[in-house]
C-alpha cells in the first residue's frame, strides 16, 4: 500500500492502478475536478498542483505537472491542489489577487497559475520579477497577455500573511513523519503494480527479479507512454524514494550526482562549477519539469535532443551502472548507441553521474537553440570543452544535442582544433569537420540544413565570445 496525506486528510491506497496520474486520481476518484487538463504532456501548466515533502522540520513545497506525476510517486507526500486554498470562506491571498489584478479571463489556466503563484509565494521572501518569471514559466495562458498575472503574483508576494498552512505547518510535519516510509511499498491492482523500495540493494534486488519493469524516477518522459501513446505499464519500480540516489557529493576532482536527484536540486551545484551548465537548466523545460524531472532520467530515456547529455560529454562526465552487486563506470558518450539504444544492460540502471571539477583554462560554453525561450525543446544544443594554452587549444571536448540520433561528440571538429592556434582561420577549418560529423535530419523544429548551419555558428559565437568575454549573450542562444 502507498500512503499520503491529500491536504491534511490521510489517504491509503492498496490496489489502485499505478498508471493513473495524480491529474486523473484527482478528477476521477476524490472529486476535485479544479485540477485541469491543456496537454496531458507537462507543456501547459493547466494541472499544476503543490506536493509537500519534509526538509528537517519543515515542510518544502514545489509545484509538479499532475499530468505526468503517477500516484504511487505520492507516497509519503502532501498533495495539494486549488480546492484547498480557500479557508472558512475566504479565498487563500493567492487567489484573491489574481481577482484584484484581473489575471483571470477564460478561467481554464486559472487554476494552475494559482497553484504556481502559491508556491512562488511559499518559497520567496518579497517580490522579485526573475524569481516571478521562473516560476509562471511553465504556465500558459492565451487571455490575458500575462501582465495582470505578473501583478498578481508581485501583490501575492509583497502582501504575504500567514495562512492555515502555516498554522498547520507542525502538525502537518507530524503527519508526514508518521507516514515516511520504513520500508519497501507495493501498488497493486492484480494486473499492474509499482514497487517502492527505500536503499540502492533493494532496488538492485528487484530489479533483478523484474528485468522488465520500468524504472520511474520524475515519470516527466515515461508517463507520456500512458498520456500520449495510451500504453499501460505492467511493472514500475519507482526510485524516488531511494535517497542514497539523490545525494550530491563533491571531491576535489569529482562532482557526483545522484540520478534520482531532481534537476531543480542540481541547478546550485552545476551553477557553481559551471555557469553556462546552471543557464541551460534555467531553460530547461519548466520549474514544474526540473522539481520532478531527474539528471539520470534525462540521460536514460536517450533522447537525442536531451538538454543535459551534450553538456555532460563535453565535461567528459561518467555515469556508474549497477545490476545486482555490481558496478562499473563507464563515459557518458560511450552511453549512447543508437537512437533510443544505449549500452545499458538487462537490469542494469544509472547509479550516479560522475562530472569533472572545472580546471585551469579551461574554456566551458553552452547554447541552446530552440523556438521560444522557455519551455522549449532545442532544435541545437552545442557544448564547448576547451583547454587553451598560450594561444593553443590543446585538448578539445564538443558535444551537440539535435544534430544525430543520439548526443554524439564533433570528432572531426576536435581534431581540426587540437594543437592549432586559436584564430579565426582555425575556426573556419573547424566548421568545415562539423560537416563531416554530422548529418542532421530535418522535422518540424528546424530543416537539416538551418541546424548545420546553427552548429556552425554556434562554433563561431563560441571563439567571439573567448575573445571579447563581456558580451552579454555568451550564454544562450534562441530564435
């Protein structure tokens, strides 16, 4: 049985279908239908809802895509939604300034703004645009052009009173604490189930025993089987559980991330060592996405257009792969096969990620090319990993997302830079090898012939910027 509080009510549940989504548990079985469903693809915002977990004696708030989140990832967890906001019959701040502020015309997006406001609200002290930005990003509305919802959350978070969350705050905390899990959990519906194991040996042991179960850790790329593809999942296994998975330790030569680790838990760490690595996530996806998403999930689905891989290759980065009692590390770009095929084997999953510290002259860039600025899916995305000595790359390291079925290194690229003078004719020779590394495909996010041309002036922007480093654009790129 699984078991979470749904506001402050306590809620069991033994034989539940583990692919139903949190969005489809609210609507069909307790009867909140506030929640709404836009895309049922995590790109919207409409079903936004607010889980609580324990941070030390405290409750942590983040807002998730309900669409996407499976039930049996509530385990242990406070659910909240739109319904309970109001309180004694008056409607929770949040909500009462979007009335004041006109941030509500259609209605439909009203309650995932609400829910995003709220915790926006929860987890900032005054207002402060970026932070405001950040937060409604992945929330979309066709009415109102945004403004109104922008004033909405400065009056939220200028006129921040406790509520009854804060009232309840430590009885919510014993609640929580009285439900952690102690050992592993089972949903069950006799056709389907998800395991919930607590320790890396148990979810090696299981997924020993269950080879062909499907491994769940944020669910933001899996759940689309059941939401798009309508496939239903026999077994899941799900990890978030497994806190040794969700570590992150630092040595003085290594950064190692847990791969259940949600890439909002990441971004300091990354940020810290490699700024360019800490901007792509402030454009990846949505903030809903980052808390739920994971960084070994978004390396284990091997999607080719993956925003973290090509970043990670070019820091030469590891992952380790355990099945059963055994381990072994392996490079991230020897990780990547096929499209959709990697070297993992049966029963075999990511542990943690291994990435380098950033050393001496080292010379680090991301860019991401996509449609729109946020919530977005690159159409390129280049990472650059130079060593540059006395006006001589002497080693290179470039890796591009959406140029092949599968992150791939520019090999010819590299070679073309090793040992020759950092000027613009290198340049140019090197944007030539990018033709022989590549040979992208064109869908609907670019043609192949815009994406070579994109990687090559990618390359370009990358050596202008190393000559004249406060141009402010260094970071990212959009059209």
């Amino acid at each position: 049985m699984i078991q979470f509080l749904l506001n402050r009510e306590l809620r069991t549940e033994h034989a539940l279908d583990p692919n139903v989504t949190v969005l489809n548990y609210l609507r069909e079985h307790v009867g909140k239908p506030g929640t709404k469903e836009g895309c049922a693809s995590g790109d919207c915002g409409a079903c936004t809802v607010v889980v609580g977990e324990l941070e030390g004696d405290r409750v942590r708030y983040r807002t998730l895509n309900s669409c996407l989140t499976f039930v049996s990832s509530l385990h242990g967890k406070q659910l909240i939604t739109v319904e309970d906001l109001k309180h004694q019959g008056q409607l929770h701040s949040v909500q009462q300034a979007m009335v004041d502020c006109h941030g509500s015309q259609c209605g439909f997006c009203t309650p995932g703004f609400v829910m995003s406001l709220f915790a926006l609200q929860k987890n900032s002290n005054g207002y402060d645009k970026a932070q405001t930005m950040e937060a409604l990003a992945g929330n979309l509305c066709r009415c109102t052009g945004y403004r109104p919802i922008i004033d909405a959350a400065e009056q939220a978070c200028c006129q921040k009173q406790p509520d009854q969350f804060d009232a309840a705050e430590a009885q919510t905390v014993a609640q929580l604490k009285a439900i952690a899990p102690r050992e592993t959990a089972e949903l069950n519906s006799g056709d389907k189930r998800c395991l919930v194991p607590l320790t890396i040996a148990d979810l090696a042991d299981l997924y020993t025993a269950n080879p062909q179960a499907r491994l769940l850790a944020g669910g933001t790329d899996l759940a689309l089987e059941v939401t798009q593809f309508h496939r239903e999942l026999p077994v899941m296994i799900y990890v978030g559980h497994v806190e040794a998975m969700k570590r992150i330790d630092e040595t003085a030569e290594l950064i190692e991330i847990g791969a259940a680790t949600p890439l909002s838990d990441c971004y300091e760490t990354l940020a810290r060592e490699y700024p360019d690595f800490g901007e792509l996530l402030h454009r990846f996806a949505s903030l809903q996405i980052r808390n739920q998403g994971t960084l070994g999930g978004n390396i284990g689905n091997a999607s080719p257009i993956g925003d973290a891989p090509p970043l990670l290759i070019a820091l030469g980065a590891e992952i380790v792969l355990r099945k059963g009692n055994q381990t072994r590390i392996l490079p991230l770009d020897e990780y990547f096969l096929d499209y959709k095929v990697t070297a993992r084997q049966e029963a075999e999953f990511i542990e943690k990620v291994r990435v380098p510290r950033a050393r001496k002259n080292q010379a680090f860039r991301a860019y991401k090319v996509s449609k729109r600025l946020d919530d977005d899916i690159s159409a390129v995305c280049a990472a650059f990993n130079l060593i540059i000595e006395n006006g001589v790359v002497r080693k290179a390291r470039i890796a591009f997302g959406g140029m092949a079925g599968i992150p791939k290194r520019a090999s010819a690229c590299e070679q073309s830079l090793i040992g020759s003078a950092w000027y613009p004719g290198t340049i140019e020779r090197a944007c030539e090898a990018l033709a022989k590394d590549f040979t992208p495909l064109t869908d609907f996010r670019a043609s192949k012939e815009y994406r070579l041309l994109a990687a090559q002036n990618l390359l370009r922007k990358f050596f202008l910027e190393q000559q004249s480093p406060e141009v402010e654009t260094r970071v990212t790129a959009y059209v």
